[in-house]
C-alpha cells in the first residue's frame, strides 16, 4: 500500500529509508519539540513570576526572547524533519541544523540578560 497524496507530494522521489532512521529523525523531531515547549514555559515562568527580581523592560525583553525562540524552534522543527525525511530517501548528505546556532546566541543572550539584571540590579 502506497503512501497517500500529501506524503508523496511532500517526500517525492527518492525510496523509503530505512524505518530505523525514519524513526531516529522523529525522535529528534520530538526533542526539538520538547525544546520549544520549554521555551515557552521559561518565557511565561519570566514574566509571571520575576517581578520583584529584574526592571520591567529585562523581564520583558527576556521572557519575549523567550517565547520568540520557542516559536521559531517549533515552526523549525517541522521543516528540519522534513528536510532530515527528503535527504535520508535521495540518499544526500543531511542538511546542517541552521537553528542550532540561533538556539544557542539567543541561551546566551537571556543568561547575559539575567546576570546583568541581577549584578546590577
């Protein structure tokens, strides 16, 4: 039985990889999905429970850095895994995850953010 419309439209070409890699990639698709989750959390934590602790515009720039993350990791994630799904069935070279280093500036950003509030603060 074949794959249905949608699926051959968005994976066309190429043959089924193997179901132990096609299993992996989603796995590493929940992961990122967990990840973004935690994004949002953190950013909703931010600015629901950190009044007392960092000036207004701190709170808000990191807790909107936050959930801007999360939102982007989210919507990234999907085309990642496609994009996993599409080089594993032509048998190409995996694409290098661009979200990896925004990921990481954006981390560091928000803990540059936190520890100046809190030095200075």
């Amino acid at each position: 039985m074949g794959r249905g419309k949608i699926a051959q439209r968005l994976l066309a070409g190429g043959s089924e990889p193997d179901p132990r890699f096609t299993l992996a990639n989603e796995r590493t698709f929940l992961a990122w999905i967990r990840t973004s989750l935690a994004l949002l959390a953190g950013g909703i934590a931010v600015e629901a429970f950190t009044a007392d602790l960092f000036l207004e515009p701190v709170r808000k720039s990191i807790a909107i850095l936050l959930l801007l993350m999360g939102m982007l990791l989210s919507g990234n994630s999907a085309l990642r895994w496609l994009q996993v799904e599409r080089s594993m069935r032509q048998n190409r070279p995996l694409p290098l995850p661009l979200m990896v280093p925004l990921l990481a500036i954006a981390g560091a950003l928000a803990a540059v953010g936190i520890v100046l509030s809190i030095l200075l603060g």
